[in-house]
C-alpha cells in the first residue's frame, strides 16, 4: 500500500474485510509512514508491475537488545509523571492513536506497521533497574511502567521482564505506577499485592470504549473491556491502588462514553481517573486518517473536523497543557463530563501519594529518608 503521508487530503477508501491485501486483520496501521530520520525507503509503487512481491501475513516479530539505560528522566510537565521505564518497544497492541509511535523511527523503523510489528525487547530491564536503584543519589522518586509502552503487550508472556522489574522495586521498596491495556498484570498479583500493602504501587488500566466492534479495530490486540473491569476488581480486592485512563476521548467515536466507563470503574473497585483528548502529531496524523476514512467512512469527515476544531484547526497541539486536552466547544464539553462524573461517582476524592519512605537498599541500614 503506497505511502498516503506526502497526500495527506487523501481520502483512503473503505476497507474490504475479504480483501487482505487491502487491510491487515489484527493489526491498526495499516501501512508503514516514512521514517523521517531516514534517507532511503522500501515502498511499492504499482503492484501490478511486481511479480513476485506477494503480499504475506504480519507475525510479530521480537528482536532482542542489551540497551545501557532503562529508567528515563520525563520532561513533558502535563503527563503526570517525572520519570518512566519501559521495558519493551514497540508495542504489539496496535492503538492507532498511540503517541509512542513516532519513538519507533528513532530505532529505525517506521511509526506504521513496524511499530506493531518490530518489538524491541530490553533483555536487561531487570538489571539495569537494580543498578539504577543502587545509585546513592537516587531519591526514590516514584518511577512510571508503561510510560511509553504498554509493559504488559503479549511479548510479556514470554520475557516475563515487567516482572523482574517489579520485584527489585518490591525489594528495594521503591514506588511504582503501572498503566496497562493487558490482563496479564493479574499474573503478577502476588508482588503487586505485596507492595500494595507497603503503599508502593499504584495501576492504571486503559478503558477507550465498551463498544467491541470499534475495539477490534481501534486498539485490536489489546484486552475487552469486560476482562479490563476483572483486572480492576481483582487487584483492588488484593489491596492495590486501582484507576482508568480514559484515553483519548475521541468525539464522534468514543467520547460519549466517558460516564459509563467511570460508574463501571467505580463499581469495580476504581478511586482515581484521568484522561486525555485525541491529538495527532507526527506520523500518527497520516495514520489515524487512513484508518479512520477506511473503518468508518459514514462518519469519518465529521471526526476528522471535529479534532481540528478541538486544536485550532490542526490535529495537534504542541502546547504543554493544551495539546492533551484540546480546547474549543468539543474539548470542553469532555472536561465537563468528566468533571461532573468524576464527582458524581467520588472518584479523586482523597489526597494520596506512593510512599517513599521505606525505600532502601540491600545491605544497607534501615530507611534513607
């Protein structure tokens, strides 16, 4: 499929779900942006005029690395957090809204299907960590997982590395917040129960929409919103610190359920929310705009329009405390929304922090604050 980034007017057409030429099943960009960090590409023009060039299936494909840091300083002052970890990139899960997508062209890849495809795996997380924890300058600032990334995407299962991360923070006592679209946090109820009795960890799940046909395509590798409901009741039953992201909202698509999503949270046990509004910068706008025009094209000019009217006619803002929540009409009746849900259903009641207090290293004596 040719490269619709240099014709951004471009309207993709619907797709065809018998037609798997046309559109990957599984998969939420559905063709690779150009990297701009790169000279040369790989594109096929006319695919009548090649062959051989045969269009195949899109395994996942994992591609191990010894990296030299894991723990990252976090600059952006409206995301919520001043330092993350992310112990996988890439993330197979696929959102075509993710943010994280243009990271991926730093390695050499593109922001389209190589970011679903192409995880990178941290095979030293667990080490680096320890390392990073053992340095005697550091405070014991919280640290978020999933920062980036999604620490808990299906490459997980099998490198088990969001886990050894989590248990040198259970025995250094260091806080930790964790944010997932995945079950498979649950497989590690039994550390995250342990530091959520020492009031070190906190998670967030992922809640876009109930709606599963929209699901499938939106975020497709990602976990129903009926299981993410389990995940919270489940863990909050064990002691843990549960809330939602909301996020994005994106008017004309999911928006609209912002307060069911939080009564369904609240009744599962949730006490803390947060959101953000659609913004698409980068890659992401080329992206989203093929797959919107190709998923939903009854409605695809008027969600389109409705963004840009949500970012001064753009799809995306770069101004810090803006760009996550838009402004204009839209942006505003969302904050209203969640505003009057959010009290409406007690959550963000309470004043509450990780504590950094028992933070210590092996070895040493007794507490460091």
């Amino acid at each position: 499929m040719k490269d619709i980034s240099h014709n951004p007017n471009a309207k993709p057409q619907p797709k065809n779900k018998d037609d798997e030429v046309q559109y990957h099943a599984g998969r939420g960009a559905q063709y690779n942006t150009k990297n701009r960090f790169l000279v040369n590409e790989v594109t096929k023009e006319h695919i009548e005029g090649i062959d051989d060039w045969e269009e195949k299936a899109l395994p996942t494909i994992y591609l191990e690395q010894e990296v030299k840091t894991i723990v990252n300083k976090v600059d952006s002052p409206d995301v919520g957090m001043s330092y993350s970890m992310n112990p996988y990139a890439g993330c197979e899960h696929g959102c075509i809204y993710c943010y994280a997508r243009n990271v991926h062209e730093y390695w050499g890849y593109s922001a389209g299907i190589d970011f679903e495809q192409k995880i990178i795996v941290k095979k030293n997380a667990p080490q680096l960590m320890r390392k990073f924890l053992m340095n005697p300058k550091w405070d014991a600032t919280p640290i978020m997982l999933s920062g980036n990334t999604d620490c808990y995407q299906p490459a997980e299962q099998k490198y088990r590395l969001t886990r050894g991360i989590l248990e040198v923070c259970n025995e250094f006592n260091q806080p930790v917040g964790i944010l997932t679209k995945n079950s498979w946090i649950l497989k590690d109820k039994d550390v995250l129960q342990e530091m959520g009795k020492k009031n070190i960890v906190s998670a967030m799940v992922s809640i876009t929409s109930f709606n599963e046909d929209l699901r499938r395509v939106m975020e497709p590798r990602t976990t129903t919103a009926k299981q993410k409901l389990k995940v919270i009741n489940e863990l909050s039953s064990a002691g843990v610190r549960m809330g939602i992201m909301m996020g994005p909202m994106i008017p004309g698509l999911n928006e609209h359920e912002m307060q069911r999503i939080m009564k369904a949270a609240r009744d599962n046990g949730a006490t803390f929310t947060a959101y953000t509004f659609i913004r698409l910068n980068g890659a992401i706008k080329f992206l989203f705009r093929d797959w919107l025009y190709k998923n939903f094209p009854d409605r695809a000019d008027k969600v389109w329009h409705l963004i840009e009217s949500s970012h001064d006619g753009k799809v995306n803002d770069t101004r810090f405390g803006v760009r996550m929540r838009g402004e204009g009409p839209i942006a505003q009746l969302v904050a209203q929304q969640y505003r009057k849900y959010g009290k409406l259903y007690g959550m963000n009641a309470e004043e509450w922090s990780l504590d950094r207090s028992q933070f210590r290293r092996p070895g040493a004596q007794g507490s460091l604050f």
